[in-house]
C-alpha cells in the first residue's frame, strides 16, 4: 500500500471553528491534490500542488486553503468552518499516471 | 462537456459469480483511463490503466476492456469474493499525467453476498 497519511480520520467541530486537515506522504511525490467527496457522488478536485511553493484550486470552488512548504506535507485549512463544509476530504499524490490515495477524513461540521 | 457515466450505479451478486461494471466517457482529448477500487472509509486504491493503445489489461482477478472508437471501457471481475464488495470508479485522464485533468465517474457500488 502507498505511504500517505492523513489525519484525523473523522472530525466532529461546531460551526465557526478553525480546522487544519493533515496530509503527509513518504513517497517523495511531487504532485499532491485534496479532493472532496460526497457519498454517491464523484471525486471532486478542490486543491492541487506540482512542488514545494506550489499551490492551485481545483475545479471544485471551496472555501479551504493550503499550503506546501515540504514536499511530504500539505494541510488543508478551513478559517471558518460553516455546516455545508461536512464531507470526505481525501488526499492523494502521485508520480506518473497513478494516483496514490489517503484514507481520507470524514468532517462533520454541526 | 467532458463526462464519464458509470453503469450500474449498484450492483448485488452471489459469492463466486462473475460480473462486469461498464464506463463509457466523453472526455476529449483522452490519455489515459483508470478503474479504482474503493473499500468504505478508504481511499481509492488503483487497479488498472490503460492508455489509447492498449485494449484490455488484467490485475488479478480484474480485467479492464477499453474500446477507444466507441469510447467505452468495461471492469470484469471474475470469482467473486466478498472482500470485493466496494464501490468501483472509473477515471479518464485527458492529457497525460503531468497535466491532465481527471475526470471521474460515480462508481458502481458492488456487493458481494455469501
């Protein structure tokens, strides 16, 4: 299995609060992405990186932030998280055409 | 509008039977096109791709059909097991790994009964 990590796995947060998703990978991948996922629905790309400093919105327009200061490193933030943020958040990276996925963190926002 | 559709949305089978999880896509250009496996609560775990040459790849008991001219690919699974139950998607890339956008499908969620 591919070495990427992210934590925590389930979060339950009132509205309002400030939240950092971990993402971290031992692969020395480049490119990195975060995507959200509702259930039934398709992977939607919210956030991508090519390298440190490197940091691009995805298709899906979201309210998060990130950043890329390591390459093995790129956490996810939400200044304020609001109910409509509860979804999946998965992380990936990758090195040619396959992507390398987390387990993801299932964010409930009450 | 580039798409990809997945058919059966869900799928029930018996222990053992075999069974086949259909994609077809409009994505153009295309590059390359990938069938992931999904457990639940887990990440999408990768099983084939195929690039435009290539017309049919195995992994396993996974084998993975693509028909570039009709546009369509198809995921047969044979003797099924119950640790397949998972949800299958299926993802068309449409300019190469550096700089492709992916495009993915729903999935079809698969059960395996004993």
């Amino acid at each position: 299995e591919a070495d990427i990590y992210q934590t925590p796995r389930y979060l339950v947060i009132g509205t309002g609060k400030k939240i950092t998703l971990e993402c971290s990978q031992t692969m020395g991948h480049d490119k990195m992405y975060w995507y959200q996922q509702d259930p039934g629905m398709e992977l939607h790309l919210i956030h991508y990186s090519y390298g440190v400093n490197s940091t691009e919105k995805g298709d899906l327009s979201s309210e998060s932030t990130v950043s890329r200061i390591r390459t093995e490193h790129f956490p996810l933030t939400l200044e304020s998280a609001r109910p409509s943020h509860t979804s999946q958040y998965l992380c990936a990276s990758s090195e040619g055409p396959a992507q390398h996925f987390g387990d993801g963190t299932r964010l409930s926002i009450l | 509008k580039n798409q990809v559709e997945q058919s059966p949305q869900s799928l029930i089978i018996l222990e053992g039977k075999n069974c086949t999880l259909q994609c077809n896509y409009t994505v153009s250009p295309f590059s390359n096109l990938r069938w992931y496996k999904q457990d639940t609560g887990r990440g999408p775990v990768s099983l084939t791709i195929m690039t435009f040459s290539e017309n049919t790849k195995s992994n396993g008991r996974y084998t993975a059909t693509l028909d570039a001219d009709t546009k369509q690919s198809s995921l047969h699974i044979t003797a099924s097991q119950l640790s397949d139950s998972a949800s299958y998607i299926c993802v068309v890339s449409d300019r190469g790994s550096t700089l492709g956008r992916l495009y993915f499908g729903r999935g079809t969620q698969l059960t395996v009964w004993p």
